[in-house]
C-alpha cells in the first residue's frame, strides 16, 4: 500500500510540480481539497523554515495524516533580499502573479544588479510535530520585462544564465531539473525508502480503549 501524504499548499503552480517531479514514487499524494474545509494556517513567519514546518505540521495535525508543505520566494539583491517570505503578497494581500511580477520591474527599474535567487524549504511533518526539512536555492537575472508563459509566479522575469531562457519558458521537467524546488525534491526523491520507513515508525499508533466490564 503507498503511503498516504497530504500536500498543504493551495498554489496550483507548485502542486503541478511537485506532482510531476514526485510521480512514479510508492507514495500517494492527496491534496487539501480531497477533505473538507479545513482552517487557513497563518503564514507569519520570519523564515521559509518557519513557514514550511507551520503549513506541514498544523495540516499533519488537523487532518492526521503526514503533510508536506513547501514555502518558498524570490530574493533579489538590489531589494535587501525582498519580498522574500513576503512574495505571494508583494503587491498586497491579493496579489495575482500578474500584479507581482509588475510590482517587481517598477521595483527594479534603473537598477544595474538584477541577480535574484530562488529559495525553497519543503517540510515533512507528521501530526504529533515530528518533521523532515529539506531545502534548494536557485540563482538568475531579473529580466527587465516578461518573457514566456510556463510556470506560475515570478517565473516570466528569471532568467537562468545556463539554459539562456526565463523559468517561463523551460517545460516543467526543464525547470525541475535546475529549480529551487526541483533540487530540494531531489533530494526528498533520492531518500525516499527512508522517509517512508521514518514515517511508518514515528505516526502514533491508534490503539482502542480497553473495555472493563463492570462487575459491580
Ligand atoms: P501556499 O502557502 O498555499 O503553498 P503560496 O503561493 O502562498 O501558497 P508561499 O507563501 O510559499 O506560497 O509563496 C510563494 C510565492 O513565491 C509564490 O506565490 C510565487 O509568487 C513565488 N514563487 C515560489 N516558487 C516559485 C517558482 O517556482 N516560480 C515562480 N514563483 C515562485
């Protein structure tokens, strides 16, 4: 039987990927919507470590199955490393991509250094806290408009040197094999046997009430 694992992210964008770069493993990946309404985890934060472990372990412990959850951004150079843990809601609470990607060339504009970074932390957590992390970093240019339509989030604007291309326009499997993400699902892939074994061992155990009969 594969082991069940629930993906906590509600970004369409990184199910897709970690589905494609995780496929043909011996586990089963269900996502928030195969249950019912389940309460928002509060994103706040200070680091994409803190993130990660609160998504995967408030869902491991709510839904009781083990949970993983990626929390991830763009950290540019000429911004101090901003928007960083903040990039979903660069451009507000609301932000769709469109908006984010706008914010971020008015941001850049006349600026010489566009080098950027793509970090990546993915947890793995089980419902009594007990959790796995796992962590990749990419590094490219921010372009100075947008080029291509693959992927999701900032993509359209890094560019990766080596490939001469924007993430947006490398397929999934390209952008797997170079990404922040694909490198640190690399390395969830490469000890997998491991990691199963380590949640078959560390998941409570459910054990009935003893029934005493009462011979009062
Ligand atoms: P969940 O918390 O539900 O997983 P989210 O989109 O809010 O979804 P994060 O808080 O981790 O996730 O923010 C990640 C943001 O960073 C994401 O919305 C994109 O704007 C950006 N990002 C992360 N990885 C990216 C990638 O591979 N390509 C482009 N943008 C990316």
């Amino acid at each position: 039987m594969k082991q069940i694992i629930v993906l906590a992210t509600r970004n369409k964008g990184k199910t897709r990927e970690i589905r494609e770069l995780l496929k043909g493993f011996p586990i089963d990946i269900k996502n928030l919507d195969d249950f019912g309404p389940i309460p928002e985890v509060i994103e706040d934060g200070e680091t994409f470590d803190d993130n990660a472990y609160k998504k995967a372990s408030f869902t491991a412990k709510i839904l009781g199955y083990p949970a993983m959850a990626d929390d991830s951004g763009l950290c540019v150079e000429a911004l101090d490393g901003a928007p960083g843990v903040y990039s979903a809601r660069y451009a507000g609470k609301n932000a769709t991509d469109a908006d984010n990607v706008n914010k971020m060339l008015d941001e850049l504009q006349g600026k010489e250094n566009r080098n950027a970074a793509f970090k990546c932390v993915i947890s793995i957590a089980v419902p009594t806290g007990a959790a796995l992390t796992y962590e990749g970093e990419c590094k490219g240019v921010i372009t100075k408009e947008a080029f291509g339509d693959n992927g999701f989030g900032y993509d359209p604007l890094f560019f990766y040197p080596e490939l001469n291309k924007t993430f947006a326009q490398l397929t999934i499997q390209e952008k797997g094999r170079v990404s922040h993400r694909g490198k640190a699902l690399k390395e969830i892939a490469d000890e997998i046997d491991k990691i199963i074994e380590w949640i078959d061992i560390i998941m409570p155990k459910f054990q009935p009430a003893e029934y005493k009969e009462d011979k009062s």
